[in-house]
C-alpha cells in the first residue's frame, strides 16, 4: 500500500522583506547576499530548485523545526531573489532533490524523531514512501546529509 505525500516548500512572503535590505541590514538578521558561483551548490527552499550561476540568494538562519521538543532546531538556508514558492503536485519529487544524499528524519504527533535514514535522491521517494507506512509518523523533514541543512518538509496527501 501505498501513501500520497507532498513537499512543502517555504513561502516567500516569510523571506520577501529581505531583498530590500542592504549588506549592513541583513547582517543584523545574521544573513548575507551572495552571488551563485556553482550549480549545483545553492539549493532554494522557496523554489526548491538550484540557483542558476549568476543569480543572488540569501544565506540565512531558518528555524525549520519550531516545536516544543527536544529536535527543534535552526539551521542555514538559501532564497533565491528570484524566486516563487513552488507547489510541487502530490507525490513529486523536484529535480533539486534527486542527485543529492538525503537525510530523511521522521517524527511523530509530538515532534520527536522516531527514525531516520540516509539515501540517496533515488531512493527518496520509496523511502518516503516505507516512513508512512508507520502510522506513528506524523510528518517527515529532508535535510541535505552532508552540509545537513534543512530543504522541506513532507506531509502526508
């Protein structure tokens, strides 16, 4: 059996008073301007697709598990100045997210993590997909392995 799920990506409008700011403004919200030098390399989570070679993102702190558990947590994340919030249709899985190593984290109604699992973009659908088959699991998060930066949540369809 299997369970339709979603991405979530960020909506702009919670970023969308960055972009008038100048370098000294952005830095008293510990964010910076930058210009993209590589692709892949600035993976947005507004759009959640790459920033092309040229463009300019915001680096900045996001707090993506706001709860009241013990796995709250802040981390970095890039906007791209040009982005719109992507609505990705159920069970879609965007490019960004397929040539990158994945940790998946799966938490339950009371925002504890009761599993997780490496992969590789490949394997992130049918990973999503045995995550819900456990009815304890509430929602889960994708995080970028390596760097560990928080890309999107999923929730069930």
């Amino acid at each position: 059996m299997t369970t339709d799920f979603h991405l979530v990506a960020l909506s702009r409008e919670k970023f969308q008073h960055l972009f008038s700011m100048n370098d000294e403004e952005l830095a008293t919200h510990n964010a910076l301007r930058m210009v993209v030098d590589k692709k892949p390399g600035y993976p947005c989570r507004v759009s959640l697709m790459d920033a092309e070679i040229g463009e300019r993102v915001i680096l900045l702190p996001f707090k993506h598990h706001n709860v009241d558990s013990p796995y709250q947590s802040t981390g970095p994340i890039f906007i791209r100045e040009a982005a719109r919030t992507a609505a990705p249709k159920i069970n879609e899985i965007p490019v960004m997210f397929h040539y990158r190593l994945h940790s998946v984290r799966a938490y339950n109604e009371n925002a504890m993590m009761v599993s997780a699992k490496v992969v590789e973009g490949q394997a992130l659908e049918a990973t999503i997909q045995e995550f819900f088959t456990d009815s304890n699991v509430a929602y889960l998060q994708l995080h970028n392995a390596g760097p560990g930066c928080f890309n999107c949540l999923v929730q069930r369809a």
